[in-house]
C-alpha cells in the first residue's frame, strides 16, 4: 500500500487551502496511493497571538465536507490536520480527521499533548484532548494516529501499537529551530523502532516550519523523505516487513507493562 505525504505551505485562506489539498489529494490518487495525509492545522495557518475560533468549525461543516468529497472523488483515504471548533468556547480543539475512500469519517483523535514548549504556547488559543486515541484500517493495515509534538511522549505511540497499530500517521507543524529538524528526525525514528511500526510524518512547509516529511519503516529505516519545499512524497508500506521485524526484535512482547505500572513516576520541576 502507498501512502502520500502532502507537505503544503497552508495559508490563513481556509477556501485556498481545501482547492490545495483537493489537487493534491487527485496527485495522490494519481501516484497510486491509498491514503494522502497532510499537515497539522492544514485548514489554515495563523500567526501566534490571532484567534483560532473564527476559522475553527465542527466535524460536519463545509471544511471537512469539501475534503469528504475529494476523497470520494479520487477514492483515496484522507487524513487532515482540522481546527475544531468548541461550542460556547474561543479555544478549539488541534484534530485530525480520518476520511475513508468514500468521504464517510472514520473518526477524529484531538491532540493530547499541547505545544507550550520552546516559546510557544498552544493552550493559550488550544484545549487538549481527553485521551481519547483513534485505530481504523485501511488496505488491509492497521492505523494509529498521533499530532506532531505528541511524538515526544513514547507512551502515546506504544499504546497505539499495542493496541494494534503496524503504521503511525503523524501529521505535523515541526517549527523550525536549533536542532529541531534533528529532534524530528531522531523521534520520528526511535517511535518507529521502538514500537515496530511504520511511521509516516507529514510535515508543513513554509517558515516558520521545517516540512521534512519522512516515511519510516519498523527497523528505523527511511522509505522516503522530503526537504523544506512543498510537494506530494509517496512511499509504500509492506506489513510484511513489520511481521519480519516484529519477529526479529519483539520489543512489543518483550515489554513489562506489570512492572512500569509499579513505578508511578512523578516529576517535580
């Protein structure tokens, strides 16, 4: 199965954004993917400081219904980076959303793990999710999904792989920085050979984020990768390779959820 990494450079144009994605989504299509993601906060990028709620809408408004229709269109699987918007509240929720091949939703995970790190904060304009977490299939492969900085917390992505994830759809807007793409690199990697899953991390283009879009395999290994620029990179995932690699390095077995229970770790600053 190929999956697209859509690395755009969204804008604060909602309507300009979806037209984008729709073209890209038909590129995918095209390329013979099975499932395009894209970016975090794809349906439109605001400087720090602009309120999120006046672009933020539901699950079921014109945003998500327009890349509903591209799916449906190009009979590809959709996963997209949403501001979701809160009833009666002026933060939004940081979500994706998972469209299957015929523009049904297959589900929504908001992410857990708020951005208030390296001079930003995202809990000024974001709330965090519950906990909730989000598995689906797709070509016959299991999928976990998780929204970039997420990617620093280990216990997210080995709940989704014990739970039976083989790929990690990790949409993201890494912001550039000292050693930033780095950190990008080397976590993207340690998730995927810790938990031996694929991951596939689509990247926002443009400053002030990297882009570095990069399909990893469950030995660590990069299928494909992109620079800093826009463009649609396509890699193919083989489950045949995580059962190989689970065999070879069965970490997930191996692991003593009985005994990390016991420590309760607390940190104290």
């Amino acid at each position: 199965m190929k999956i697209a990494l859509a690395q755009l450079s969204a804008g604060a144009d909602k309507d300009a954004n979806l037209r984008q994605m729709a073209d890209m989504t038909a590129d995918a299509a095209e390329a013979g993917a099975g499932i395009v993601l894209f970016p975090e906060c794809s349906m439109a990028r605001l400087p720090p400081g602009v309120s999120l709620g006046p672009v933020a809408e539901p699950l079921d408004g014109p945003f998500v219904t327009g890349l509903a229709a591209a799916a449906r269109r190009h009979g590809v699987t959709v996963v997209a980076g949403i501001f979701e918007s809160i009833p009666g509240d002026d933060h939004v929720f940081n979500t994706a959303v998972v469209l299957d091949a015929e523009g049904g939703r297959l589900g929504a995970y908001r992410k857990i793990h708020l951005y208030d790190a390296f001079g930003f904060r995202e809990s000024d304009r974001m709330r965090p999710g519950d906990g909730e977490t989000l598995l689906f299939t797709a070509g016959g492969a299991a999928f976990g999904l998780e929204i970039c900085y997420d990617v620093r917390f280990p216990e997210l992505t080995r709940h989704l792989a014990s739970r039976g994830a083989e790929v990690v759809l990790l949409p993201s807007a890494w912001v550039h920085g000292p050693l930033k793409e780095s950190h990008w690199d080397v976590l993207v990697r340690a998730r995927a050979i810790e938990n031996t899953v694929y991951v596939a991390a689509a990247g926002m283009a443009g400053r002030p984020h990297s882009g570095c879009s990069l399909l990893v395999d469950p030995m660590g290994v990069v299928v494909a990768s992109a620079g800093e620029l826009e463009g649609l990179v396509v890699g193919e995932i083989d489950l045949d390779r995580v059962h190989t690699v689970r065999r070879t390095n069965p970490s997930l077995e191996n692991a003593r959820p009985d005994v990390y229970e016991r420590w309760r770790p607390a940190f104290r600053a």
